[in-house]
C-alpha cells in the first residue's frame, strides 16, 4: 500500500511552503481525527444499508485525503461515493475494507512525514 502513487508528497511541501510545519502538524491532527470518524461513520452506514450516508461520509473523506495528498484515500472514496450515489451495494463491504485500509496507510505515512520534517 505504500506505492509512490498512493501519496503526492509534493502536496507536503507547498503546504510546509505556505505555513510551515506547524501548519503540517495541525492539518495532519484534524485530517487523523475528522477522517477517522468520517470512515467510521461510511462503515456504520454501509452495515446498515444507508447508501446516502455512506455517499455523504465518502465525500467528506475526499476532500480530507486531498488536503493531505492521500491519493489512494481519495481515489477509494471517489469510487465508494460514486457507488453509493448509483444504488449500487455489491461493491459497497470491499469499497469500505479498501477505505479502512487506505486511510491506515494514509495516517502511517503522514506520521511518517511528520517525524522526517521535524
């Protein structure tokens, strides 16, 4: 899960260009708390087959992991609201296993950067 396609690590250093590292550390602190519930709150939809919610808590996501240069996070979410929005549940459980597991990664590797900036 760690492919170089699965970050833009480019989007790190325009935001450590527009406000330092201390705007790194909070973005990554409100990125691990908001996005963390909105995956929570995708999976409590998908289980109980509320496609909307699921739809409004993927769209949330993609914005979160954009901020951040999560590309996978954001790709899993696209494709998990775009499902949700068309009825679709088949895909929805292995839709939110590769969102769970794409924001595990994400959380990881902004740790990561954030040990390597400081």
């Amino acid at each position: 899960m760690n492919d170089t396609r699965d970050f833009d690590p480019e989007t790190l250093v325009r935001l450590r260009q527009l406000g330092g590292d201390n705007l790194i550390r909070k973005l990554v602190a409100v990125f691990g708390e908001y996005a963390r519930d909105r995956v929570g709150d995708a999976v409590r939809a998908g289980q109980s087959g509320d496609l909307d919610a699921v739809a409004r808590a993927a769209h949330s996501i993609r914005s979160s992991a954009g901020n951040v240069g999560a590309v996978r996070l954001l790709g899993v979410a696209t494709a998990l609201e775009h499902t949700a929005r068309a009825g679709q549940t088949a895909p929805i459980p292995a839709l939110l296993s590769d969102l769970h597991t794409a924001f595990v990664a994400t959380r990881a590797y902004l740790a990561t950067a954030l040990v390597e900036a400081a």
